[in-house]
C-alpha cells in the first residue's frame, strides 16, 4: 500500500489533470442523462442503459454517446431522423469535465503535491460529489421549477456520513475558522453533528425568511404563484449544509443572493421572461464555495481594505 501511494505522488500532475476531465466529461454525460429521465417518472436512469433520441426513440450507438465528440461527430443532429440535439448537451459535459479538472487541481496540486496522501482522495471524491449532485440540480429547476425530493434527500445518504471526514469541511477555510459546531466526543461524531445542525439551521432560516417574504410581498408572491421560497429552495438548504459545513455554506448562500441580484437586475432591465428560480444560484454558490472559499476569505479582506481605504 505505501509503495502505491508513493508511485501515485510521483506520477505528474498533468496525469491526474487529463484524467479528472476525461471522468468528468462521463460524469456529464451521465449528468444529462439524470437531467432528462429523473423529473420523468415514466422512465428510469439506467433503463435503458443506452441513451436514445428523444423524437425517434431510436438507441444511439457508443460511439454516438461520447462526451463532446459524439455531439461535434454528428454534428448536434441524430443520425436516424436528423432532429437537432440541443448545445447543452456537450456544454454541459464540458463544464462537468472543466469543474472537476479545477476540483482536483484545487484538492491534490494547488497547495502542493499531495497525491501520495489518502484522505486528500477522499476530500476530492467529498467535492466531485457535490458538483455531481448540484449540477442536475440546478438544471432541472432552471427547465421545470420543481426538484424530485430523490435528488436532494437521497444524497444525504451519502453525505450525512462524509461529514465524519472533517477534512473535507475544513479543505480550503483559513486556519482560524472551525467549521465544527461541537467539540466533544470523536471528531468523527462531531462533524456529523455539526453538519446536520448546519442544515437544520439553514433549512428553518430560509423557511422562515420565505414565509415573511410572504407578508411583506403578498402581492408580488401570488403572482409568483403564492410562495416566495420553494420547497425544493428550503430543502437543498438542508443538503447544503450537510455537504459543506456551515463556514462554507454562509459563503454559498451570500454568493447565491449576489449572483441572483445582479442577474435579476438584468432580467428587469431586459423585461426578459419570468426570472430564474433560487435553485441555481444557491448551487452556483455551493460549488464556488467548495472549491474556492480561501479565494473568497482574499477577495472579502481585499474588498474590506479597499473600502476603508476610501474613508
């Protein structure tokens, strides 16, 4: 085992970049694939196992299902009844294969080599997992406005226990913040604690701020359809805390108002459509946290200095 671990730091981090954007250009693909079948209970994600034309029904051959090729290959078309596929197919497998090329940089090489070093690879599975989880997430709210409970409470499976590795809350926060709530027991325990108070606290907080939103807003909210906040809002706000402790998930839900509020600017600005749902900023938002908060702690004390330095 100790020999592996040592041929696995010497090997150049080139190798485990190339890699992590091949996985995660599969990881899209099957992203797309949940995206599309889950909110439809007619159909199951694994069955059938090949993907097929949504027009033709036609099985698409291997060759056709490989990420970003397959799409460029054909030309965006099926090669059975020529309808168009949608350019969101291959972005989507892009930018799964982009975040998790960032997530391993980040993790493994950023703050130096630390392949050889076992809870690293599970700190960077932790993050995977989360763009994972999140991108389907935000992309079946931005089509449908509505999540299936299996998408946000079934990860908590996964996630209620990985808080036990601490490491992957604490990856990227500066030494002087703890994102453990408790301090008793086994570590183990009080991550586990300490991020299922984080997500019961931001579920009940975002609760309430909705149904005040509610009074305060009545009339905007009944032409919204009569809730300000959606359930499927309120519970990712559970996961989110769960996955990222709750340093972390503060970042994300700050960043998820200032995404939404300048987007939102331009939506009123532009008279376009309805406006974006929640759900996709508050991922936006945890996936920028997972993967960069030291970068947010800089670019806030940055901001702060840059602030008093006008007074």
């Amino acid at each position: 085992m100790k020999e592996a671990l040592e041929i696995i730091g010497e090997m150049p981090p080139a190798f485990w970049l190339v890699l992590a954007f091949f996985l995660g250009s599969f990881v899209g693909s099957f992203l797309n694939v949940v995206v599309y079948r889950l909110p439809r209970n007619c159909l199951s994600i694994n069955n059938p196992k090949r993907s097929f034309c949504p027009s033709c029904k036609t099985q698409l051959k291997w060759s056709d299902n490989l990420p970003i090729v397959g799409w460029a290959v054909l030309r965006g078309k099926c090669r059975y009844c020529g309808v168009r596929f949608g350019v969101r197919y291959p972005l989507v497998e892009l930018l799964t294969a982009t975040l998790f090329t960032l997530a391993t940089w980040r993790v493994l090489i950023s703050d130096g080599n630390v392949a050889s070093q076992p809870l690293a690879w599970l700190t960077l599975l932790h993050t995977v997992l989360v763009i994972s989880v999140l991108l389907p997430w935000a992309l079946i709210d931005l089509d449908l406005r509505m999540i299936p409970d299996k998408l946000t409470l079934g990860p908590l499976i996964v996630f209620v226990p990985f808080a036990a590795h601490v490491d992957a809350m604490k990856f990227g926060l500066p030494g002087s913040v703890d994102p453990l709530i408790f301090h008793f027991g086994p570590t183990w325990l009080n991550g586990i604690l300490s991020a299922l108070t984080a997500g019961i606290a931001a579920y009940a907080g975002l609760w309430l701020i909705g149904k005040t939103a509610n009074v305060i807003f009545a009339k905007r909210v009944q032409e919204m359809g009569g809730e300000a906040m959606g359930g499927g809002d309120i519970k990712l706000m559970l996961l989110m805390g769960v996955m990222l402790g709750w340093p972390k998930l503060v970042a994300a839900f700050f960043i998820a108002i200032f995404a939404g509020a300048i987007i939102g600017v331009f939506q009123i600005i532009l008279r376009k459509g309805p406006g974006t749902p929640f759900g996709p900023y508050l991922a936006l938002g945890a996936i920028t946290a997972a993967l960069g908060t030291k970068w947010l702690v800089a670019l806030y004390d940055w901001y702060m200095s840059f602030l008093q330095s006008l007074v």
